[in-house]
C-alpha cells in the first residue's frame, strides 16, 4: 500500500519537470529512489521530488513586497549632491552602494548610523567567481 506522501511516476514527472522516461532512466542508473506499491507500480517519495526538482523551492520574505533579498545593515555615509544621493551601507561582511533621491533621504529621515533594510530588486545580476 502506497504511504501517504508518495506520487506516481506521472505525478513525480510532472513535479520536477522532466518526462516519465526520465524517471525510469534515473531508477535504473540509481538517481532516483523509488519503491514498489501491491501492484508492482514505481512510487516516488514527496521528498525524493523536493530533491530532485528543476525549479527550487525560494525562500519566503514574511513582508507584502516582491523584493527577495534583503540585508540588514548600518548606514556608514551619505553623499547628497543635487537631487540624487549616493549612500553606503555596511550589512555584515558587505558594503552596499544605494543611489537614491535627496527627497527619499529626507521623507526617511536618513541619518548616518541609522539602521537600515536595504531590498534589492534587480533585473539583471552579475556573477563573478573567487
């Protein structure tokens, strides 16, 4: 009898985006784990799928934004020249640059040493490799 959390190869296909035969390849060469039901039908466990899914669960924010990264951090200096402003922030071992509106730093009411949430919201990212 099949246990609770366990799903048929179509669901388990299905769930980590690849085709069935996949799973049948990757049970074979020892990818995948998957037990026998009664009926002699592959089943494959919830957590077997979590790990093996295409797409990653993403961590949850606990706010109403869309905005996923998120550092705490101190405000170190404050560079306002005309209508724009450039402000450091130290969030642990990192040092953040935020080019943001005069306007924005007085409706904040920013201050040097205020602590501070930087969120980031980027299309594009860059990587480099240590």
């Amino acid at each position: 009898m099949a246990r609770e959390k366990d799903l048929t190869l179509g669901e388990a296909a299905r769930a980590i985006g690849v085709s069935v035969d996949t799973l049948r390849r990757w049970d074979r060469t020892g990818k995948l784990r998957t037990h026998r039901d009664a009926e002699n039908r592959r089943l494959v466990s919830a957590g077997e799928v979590q790990r093996l899914r295409a797409i990653p669960e993403r961590h949850q924010t606990g706010a109403p934004m869309s905005a996923r990264n998120r550092m705490r951090g101190r405000v170190l200096s404050i560079e306002a020249d005309g209508v724009m402003a450039l402000v450091e922030i130290e969030a642990g071992p990192f040092l953040l640059t935020a080019a943001i509106t005069r306007d924005s730093i007085e409706e904040l009411g920013l201050r040097e040493g205020d602590e501070v949430v930087a969120l980031v919201k980027a299309t594009s990212m860059m990587i480099e490799k240590s």
